[in-house]
C-alpha cells in the first residue's frame, strides 16, 4: 500500500488545524495504524520528549541538590551550602520551564493526533456515502469517532512522555552508580524490577478492558438504533422493552468496568508498594554502610531522595501501559472503518466532460430517459434503497455500474458522479445551523432557494422556523436543531427535498420523496418538482398514486428486474401486480378481482314468449330497448 511523503514530519500547531490532507492512513490493523499516526507527529514527538528529558531530570538533580546541602551543612561549609542553593533554584526553574512546556507540546500532539483520525474518518464516510452504515453498524462509527480518537490521541502523546521518563530512570541509575557504586547497585537492580514487575499483570488487565470496550460499544450501537427508533417504538409500545435491554447492557458495561478497574487498582499499587519496599532496603542497606564510615550521610539522603523522588516518572510505565490496552481495541475499530473501500474506481478512468443522456440499470433493465420525468414502482422496499444506491453510482458489484449517456458511473471520478447523479434516501438527515447554511449546497445557480422552497411547499416550515427562533425575523436565519428534530417528519423531508432542488444536478433520484406528506400537500409538491425540474432527468423511486400519474413514465419493477412500463393510468388497468403495489391490495382482494375479470358474464335471462316467439303482454323488455325508450 502507497504511502504519503512524510517529509511533513515537523511539530504541527493547534492553530494550523485543520490538516490540509490527512495522508493516507496504514489501516491495515490497529497496531499499524497507531505506529502511523505516531511516525506522522515525529517532530511534535521529539519536542514532548526535549522537554520531558528536561522535567524529569531537573526533578530527579533535585535529591543531589539535597544530598550536597546537607554535607555542607554537616561539613559547615557555607560556601557550599551557597552553591547547592543556586543549583536547587535552577533546578526548580527547569522544573517549572520543563513542565510546562511539557504539557503544551503534549496536549498539541493529543489533540492534532485526534483531528488527523476524526479528519480521515470524515474523509471516509464522506468516500463511502451510504454504504458506509450498512457495511459498519451506526454504533461504531458514533463510537470510532467520539471516544476511540481521544483514546488513540492519549496514546499517541503518552508514547513521547514514557520514553523521557524511561530515559531519565536509566540515567538516574547510571548517575548513582557512578556517585555511590555501592548503594547504586541496589537501586539499578531494584528499579527494573519495580518498572517490570506489573507485566505478568497487563494481559488480564488489557483482556479485561477489552472486554469493556466491547461491551460498551454494544451499548453505544443499541441506544443509538433506540434513538433512532424511538417514535416507531413508541407507536407499537416496545420503548419499555428496548430501555430494558438498554438498562441490561449498561448493567453489562458497569460490571466489566468495576473488574477493570479492580486489576489496574492492584497495578496501581504494586507501583506504589514496590518503590516503597526497594526504599526500605535502600534505607536499610544505606545505614549499614554509613556506620561502617563507607559512605557519608550526605550520600546516603542524595540516594535515599533519588530513589523517593524516582517514583514520579516510574508512574508513567503504568499509565503507557493502560493507555495501549484501552487504544488497541479503537485503533483496531479504526482501522476496521478506515480499510473500507468502495468497490467502484474513485479518481476516475475518463478525464471527459460530465455525460449527458439516458440512465441505464443493468442489473435490472431500467432505462430512464434523459431530460424526462419518470416513476419507478418497486414491490420491494429494499430493492428500491439498492436501486437508488446504484443510480448514484454506488455499484454493488463490478460489472453492474449504471450507465450515464453510455459512459459507466464507475468511470468517473467521485465528484464527477456525484456531480452528475444527487441520491436523496428516504430517510435524509438535516444538519444544524440556519436555514441558509443547510440551503448553502454546490449548485449549478439556476434554482433559487426561494424557488426550491415553494416548489418543496415549505412555508408552513419557515413559519415553524420563525416562530421557533427568538431572533430571526427572517426565515433564512432560522436556526434548525440537531438532525431537524424540532421539527415533524413531513418538514424535514419538504427540507432535504427544496435541498436537493437548489443542487439542481442533471440527473435527480428522489426516493420516497413525499412519504411523510399529506396527499393534498403531496399534489402541489408533484407539480412543483415536475415544473422545477422541467429539462432535467428526474427519478422518483414511489408507489404514490399522486406522483405516478404526473409522471412522463412510470416503470414497474418485478422480482429485480423491469416487468412492465407505461403510462400510471394504464398500467393499473392492464398490470395486475402494478395495481396490487400501488393500491395495495390483499392476496385475497387480488384473487377476487382476477375471478371476476375471468369470469364469463351471465347469459340474459328468457323472455316469456308465446308459442310463434312473441312477447307476452306486460313481459319486461330488454335493458338496451328500456335505455333507449328513456
């Protein structure tokens, strides 16, 4: 796999977000992944890592400075007590510059760390369209994109912290062997010791919270389908059962927390039982060896404080240990959602002019003609959502790439698709922000928004808008809430259509546009949308009788694949199974329409006659005579 020039390695600034390009991530597993996002912050990692060295070995002079100080102070040395003086205050400066700027360059490279991967995701998901939530559940992605950056980020910073503090415990041990060899020796083997003695620990430790990170992910994905969900739940009477389940997963993700959090707990005090056992030894070993005179008590409060004071970068060995076993299982999400690809060619074979003319399904026989306005009727709802998929360009499968004026889909760039041929699901989703944001989409400057949205009958929306916002005169500068839930089903979906509208794109594909309209509102959008779109190539995926009969053409699909094709009006009277879809009717209601358009009609019933074949006096004449005779 090709990846990017990395000569961009320098320390990226908070300010300069965001990336100019992300680059190209190594999905290839979670691992891989964070070794890339740790390699592409090399110059913000090697400025952390200055600066750590600087803290923490100002902080471990620290104990020498108070070794000196007291062995001037016993040697009654003020000259030297003076210089130790100077010493600790520039040590204490270091600390205070090291620190801080250690903090700075670490929260830099958490947070660019975290936008790169929330870049790529967006990159992605915008690469997929889509397909994205049917190849990945909803629940991740909410998950990949919220808690699992910040994870991977913290990692990502901790990594130049814990080789500083690793640094300066190795120095540290180095500089106590070469002052006091003989106390030195008990420290250099003590605090590997200390340092390693958790590690038969962090695989339970990471199973555990792998185990957690499962469970709340699952959670995650179950109160995101609740909420989306909620007003059909609430409809049928299932909201209880789902808070249930809901309640029951929590319930999962607080047990497998509390284990969690129970083995890093007996983690965390190893690290603080360890250094306080190596301590008493030191202490013990260390008066030993001043009442045998070979060591001064100086030395003996320099190691005494080097050892109390080397804890504090000894934290840091536990925390890159928990920062890897909570980042493993989101950088592998990560990966998952970042290796996906589409299965058409995205930078496009044809470097032509955007094609022009009829769009054609291979997988199913439809033909739309070009600057027309046609129907299709699907007997299966999801067959529709795939049609609409691959009109827009998303091919199931090579080989079955809609044809656009002759020239595949799969051929052109993404843009140049998307340019092209504009998909509205049936479900679209509004984005926060004023109503001229939402309306602010690419266009070709024809359509109005005006225009759009009194084609898409949006007044009562922009009275709703209005009167919603307590300081928007104007319905442009409306506010509209998260995903449009402040306002009804039939809104949001006149909104997304008047927003497809003003994309005004040479090819439209509407699906359900009008499901969750009212019929005399669904009258005057159809003839809106037939007089806005007059010239281009409009697709509505419908079994609305109001919408089919304004329709240049209507296509009925069968079992996947064209079955009939005409006029609404005729193919109700001639397509049994197109009637059956639009009208909706029973089994039982189409087997006795079939009987009684099969049935022979009844003979006419005899006349009274007498014996030479006249009518008997008073006998009922025919129906034909009696119409005519009124």
């Amino acid at each position: 796999m090709p990846f990017p020039d990395t000569s961009h390695w320098d320390a990226m600034q908070i300010q300069d977000l965001p990336y100019s390009d992300p680059g190209v991530p190594d999905a290839r597993s979670g691992p891989r992944l964070l070794w890339w996002l740790g390699r592409n912050q090399l110059g913000g990692q090697c400025r952390a890592l200055l600066w750590g060295m600087l803290h923490f070995a100002s902080v471990c002079a620290l104990p020498f400075c108070v070794g000196l100080a007291v062995q001037a102070a016993v040697d009654r040395s003020a000259r030297r007590l003076a210089l130790t003086g100077g010493l600790m205050l520039l040590c204490g400066t270091a600390i205070a510059v090291g620190d801080t700027f250690l903090h700075r360059a670490a929260v830099t490279n958490w947070i660019t760390a975290a936008a790169r991967l929330q870049q790529l995701l967006a990159r992605k998901a915008a690469y997929l369209g889509s397909a994205l939530t049917r190849r990945v559940a909803a629940g991740e992605v909410v998950t990949v994109s919220t808690g699992d950056v910040e994870k991977l980020g913290w990692f990502v910073e901790a990594v130049s912290r814990f080789t500083a503090a690793a640094l300066t415990v190795a120095v540290v041990c180095v500089a106590l062997l070469i002052y006091q060899p003989a106390l030195g020796v008990v420290v250099a083997v003590g605090l590997p010791v200390v340092a390693l003695a958790v590690l038969p620990l962090l695989p339970r430790a990471t199973s555990r919270a792998d185990v957690q990170r499962e469970k709340a992910g699952r959670a995650t994905e179950l109160a995101s389908d609740t909420v989306a969900g909620l007003r059909v739940l609430r409809g049928i009477g299932g909201e209880d059962l789902f808070l249930d389940r809901y309640r029951r997963a929590s319930q999962e993700v607080r047990h497998a927390a509390v284990r969690s959090a129970r083995m890093w707990s007996v983690i965390s005090a190893l690290q603080v039982l360890l250094p306080g056992l190596l301590l008493i030894v030191v202490v013990l070993r260390g008066v030993q060896l001043a009442r045998e005179g070979r060591i001064t008590v100086g030395e003996l409060v320099t190691v005494y404080s080097a050892v109390m004071i080397v804890n504090y970068p000894l934290r840091h060995f536990v925390e890159i240990a928990m920062a890897y076993s909570f980042s493993r299982p989101s950088a592998q999400r990560a990966a998952r959602v970042l290796s996906l690809e589409r299965l058409t060619d995205t930078e496009g074979s044809r470097a032509a002019e955007l094609p022009g003319g009829d769009l054609f399904d291979p997988a199913t026989g439809l033909r739309v003609s070009a600057h027309g306005f046609t129907a299709v009727v699907c007997g299966d709802p999801d067959m529709a959502g795939r049609l609409a998929d691959r009109l827009g360009g998303h091919a199931p499968e090579p080989g079955l790439s809609v044809l656009l004026g002759g020239v595949p889909l799969d051929e052109l760039s993404l843009d140049q698709a998307r340019t092209a041929v504009l998909v509205q699901d049936k479900d679209p989703v509004l984005l926060s922000g004023t109503l001229r944001e939402l309306l602010d989409v690419p266009a070709s400057g024809t359509v109005r928004a005006e225009d759009a949205l009194r084609a898409a009958q949006c007044a009562d929306v922009l009275e709703a808008l209005v009167q919603g916002s307590l300081d928007a005169s104007d319905p442009m500068d409306a506010q509209i809430t998260e995903r449009g839930r402040s306002l009804s089903g039939g809104q949001r979906q006149r909104l997304a259509l008047a927003r497809s509208l003003v994309a005004d794109p040479e090819v439209l594909v509407l699906d359900e546009p009008t499901s969750a309209v009212d019929s005399h509102t669904e009258a005057r959008i159809a003839d809106g949308l037939r007089r806005l779109r007059s010239g281009r190539t409009t697709v509505v995926l419908t079994s609305s009788p109001l919408l089919l009969d304004r329709a240049d053409e209507v296509v009925f699909l069968h079992e996947g694949a064209v079955a009939a094709t005409g006029k609404h009006r005729e193919l109700i009277g001639t397509e049994p199974r197109y009637r059956a879809v639009v009208t909706r009717e029973t089994e039982a209601e189409q087997r006795e329409s079939g009987a009684m358009e099969t049935a022979a009609p009844p003979p006419p019933p005899e006349r009274p006659a007498t014996s030479d074949g006249a009518p008997l006096p008073g006998a009922l004449e025919p129906l034909e005579e009696i119409e005519e005779s009124a």
